[in-house]
C-alpha cells in the first residue's frame, strides 16, 4: 500500500516536472517571437524614416531647422533680458511652432499673417475695452459681448471672401482667437494691466516670428517657387514619357496593344491630374517670397497655373486614351484593310513620337529658365499628321473597318492639337518671365523640336 502510495506520488511529480518544463519552452519560445517582431517592427520603421529622408534629403533638414528655431528660442528664458515678460514668454514658443513651415514662402506667409492678426487684434480689443469701460457695470459687460460678436462674425464671413481666403486666411483666424481672449480677459483687468499684457504678447509673437524667419531664410532655405517650377517641368516629362511610351509599345512596328494593363508609362497621367492642389498651394506661397535665385520680381507666378491647367486638360485626354488601349483586344477589329490599318498605326508613332519630342523641349525650357528654340517654328511633324489624319478620317469610308485604331488615332489627334496650347503657354512663361536666350543653353540637352502654329 505504502509503495503505490510513493509510486504514485513519483508519477504525478514526474508529470508535474514535464509540465513546468514545458511551459518554461513555451514562454522562451513566445520571448523569442515577441523580440523578433519587435526587431522587425523597429527594422521596418527605420528602413520607412531612411526612405522618407532619401526621397527628399529637404525633410530632414527642415527638422533641423524647426529643432534649432525652438532652441533660440527657448533661451529667452534664461536671459534677463526678457526676465520682465514672466510667463507670456511662451508665445513666442508656440509661435514658432505654429509658423514654422517647410518653405521659405509659407513660413513668411503664416509669420506676418500672425502678426498683423495680433496686432490688429490687440489695437481693437484693446479700443473696444476702452470704450465698454465708459459704460461701467453690466454695461461694460454687455457692450464687450456685442463687440466680440460683430468682430467675430466680420472676421469669419471676410474669410470666405476668395482674395482674402487665398492670402490672409490664417490672419484672420489669428485675429478672432487674439480679439477673444483680449475681449474676455478685459472685463477684470485694469486697463494699464491689459495694455501691458498685450504689448508683452505682441513683443513676443514678434520674437517668434523673427527667429523663424532668420532660421527659414538663412539656414538651408527651401523655396516655394523652385518646387512650382520643378512640378511644371515635371509634369512635362510624365506627359511626354506617357507618349513616348505609347509610340514605343503600341504603335511601334513589333509592338501590340494586347496586355498593356500593367505597363508603368499609362499610369504617368495620374501625377499630373493630382498636381493641382499642391499647385495652387506652392503658388499662394511662392507670391510671397522675395527675390531669390532665378526669379525676379513679379515673376509671373499665374502663368503657372495657366500652364498646369492644360498639363491637366491633355492628361484628361490621355486618361481616356489609356484607358480605351487597356480594353482594346485585336480580334475586336477586322483586318479587312490591313494597309489601312499599318497607315494610321505610322501616323500614331509620328504623333506620338514627336509630340513626346515637343513636350521634353518645353519641360527643358522650364527647367533651364531658357527661351524656346527658335529652330523649327513651321507646324511639326505631329502636327501634320494630326491635320492629315483629320482630312482623311472625314473623307475616307473604310476608315470604319479600323475603327477602333480609328479611335485611338483620333484621341491622340486631341492630345496633339492640347499640346500646342501647352507650347503657346510656355512661351508667354518664358516672354513673361524674361528667360534666357536659348542659345546659352548646353549643347548637350539642347532639343530642338517645337510646336508652333
């Protein structure tokens, strides 16, 4: 009895001690698993910072700018210059958090509007305390909540208003917050005091704004204005590589249009048709910058909505083609006229070809702030072929054994005829803007394709 006993009690320890062990694995096994998806977590994270920085190198010094802005700032508070403006040293901390923009022109914009907000904040606010004071009691009270209804409800419809929404919209924003507080805290202030606190308030927005405009303009500066010329170029070339692609791998002698769904070149479109609100965003700021580089005073910055309002028209027009040559299958044609069919094809690679030609000469006359070459001003070959194509396609009945090349043909007439007025608004870009004579352009980029009516 005694030996079953101990039998059995060995035989429970033994499952006991296999039970313990292999919880132990299991939890060493969970550790391990658990620190390699935080390995691979961490991993990952670094690899997207490092993909962000390699991107646009821009980012990270813009960081450091905003880190160093925050830093001169923040001595304010050890120096005993400022020891008498006590806590309202902070405005100048926030300010430099809320004005400091990734360029040049929005830093300027977003500083001065905060500025001039304040200001005109505090001069009314102050006015209006002033004023309500003659009344006393529940008088004064009451005039403050009428004057801060009129201010605010003024404030707020000028903001829809289109010329002040695109320039001063954070002002007025500024000014209704800076006008509420002055008005709210007025009723149980002296008016010395309230006087006092809004001149301390003001002088240290200034700091703020000041300290950013030093650091944006002098460190490193990233101009509004060349990321809006660099996005016209750009823009260009994504419509001529759509083009050049198009003439390569559709109409080219061994090409076909079967099974182009995944080719990277009909996608370029998309990049010009989500340009517009970066922009018209580049262009408000770019309208606030000084002279710098290239650019001169006045420099014809509407010009360049003009010019992306067509990039946008042709990719439209492209969005359509790229679309239909998807969907094209060649048994959804007849070859019952196979010369037919090979004349068209031809006449699509020219304009193709020498449109994506006439876009990479423009791109080029953008991006070198150089004249258009005046090498080959009579209409160009994609032209021609465009008129030509036009003349046949009303005149020729068999054209509708090929229709849907016909189609294809006729869409890419419409880009060509769209480009000429993208040429025409690059011209008046270079006129405007006083570019340089093409002939101080290097040999090595110079294209000489251009279309002109």
């Amino acid at each position: 009895m005694e030996s079953a006993l101990r039998t059995d009690i060995s035989s429970n320890n033994g499952v006991g001690d296999g039970g313990f062990l292999a919880a132990c694995r299991e939890r060493r096994l969970w550790l391990c698993s658990a620190a390699e998806r935080l390995r691979c977590t961490v991993v990952g994270f670094a690899g997207k910072l490092g993909k962000i920085a390699r991107d646009d190198p821009r980012r990270v010094a813009h960081s450091l700018k905003v880190g160093l802005a925050l830093t001169l700032v923040s001595v304010l508070y050890y120096t005993p210059l400022f020891n008498g403006w006590g806590e309202t040293t902070i405005w100048a901390v926030i300010t430099v958090v809320m004005v400091m923009e990734f360029t040049v022109g929005a830093t300027l914009s977003k500083g001065l509007c905060r500025v001039l907000g304040t200001l005109a904040a505090g001069l009314v606010g102050v006015g209006a305390h002033l004023v309500a004071d003659l009344c006393g009691g529940k008088g004064e009270a009451i005039l403050l909540a009428v004057f801060l209804f009129i201010a605010a409800s003024a404030a707020t419809f000028s903001r829809f208003i289109p010329e002040v929404k695109e320039r001063y919209d954070y002002a007025m924003a500024i000014f209704i917050l800076t006008f509420s507080l002055v008005t709210v805290s007025s009723y149980r202030d002296d008016p010395e005091d309230l006087i006092e606190l809004a001149h301390e308030r003001i002088t240290t927005i200034l700091v703020g704004v000041a300290i950013c405009l030093f650091t944006t303009f002098f460190v490193f500066p990233i101009w509004a204005g060349e990321d809006l010329h660099e996005l016209a170029a750009g823009n260009l070339d994504s419509l001529a590589e759509f083009l050049e692609g198009m003439g390569s791998e559709c109409f080219g002698e061994n090409s076909s249009c079967e099974n182009l769904e995944g080719k990277a070149f009909l996608q370029l479109y998309k990049s010009v048709l989500n340009s517009k609100a970066k922009e018209d965003s580049l262009i408000t700021f770019a309208k606030w910058e000084p002279i710098h580089g290239k650019f001169r005073f006045r420099h014809p910055w509407n010009q360049y909505q003009k010019l992306g309002a067509l990039c946008r028209q042709c990719a439209s027009s492209m969005e359509a083609l790229a679309s239909f040559i998807i969907t094209l299958k060649k048994a959804q044609y007849p070859e019952a006229n196979p010369e037919l069919y090979l004349k068209i094809r031809a006449t699509c690679t020219v304009m193709s070809l020498d449109s994506a030609k006439a876009l990479r000469e423009l791109s080029l006359t953008v991006r070198t702030m150089t004249g258009p070459s005046p090498i080959n001003n009579d209409v160009s070959k994609g032209t021609k072929a465009s008129s030509d194509f036009r003349a046949e396609l009303s005149e020729d009945v068999a054209l509708l054994q090929v229709i849907h090349v016909a189609i294809v043909a006729s869409l890419l007439s419409d880009i060509v005829i769209q480009i000429e007025g993208i040429t025409e608004s690059t011209n008046s870009l270079a006129r405007l803007a006083r570019f340089k004579n093409p002939a101080e352009r290097s040999q090595s980029s110079n294209v000489v394709i251009n279309i002109e009516e």
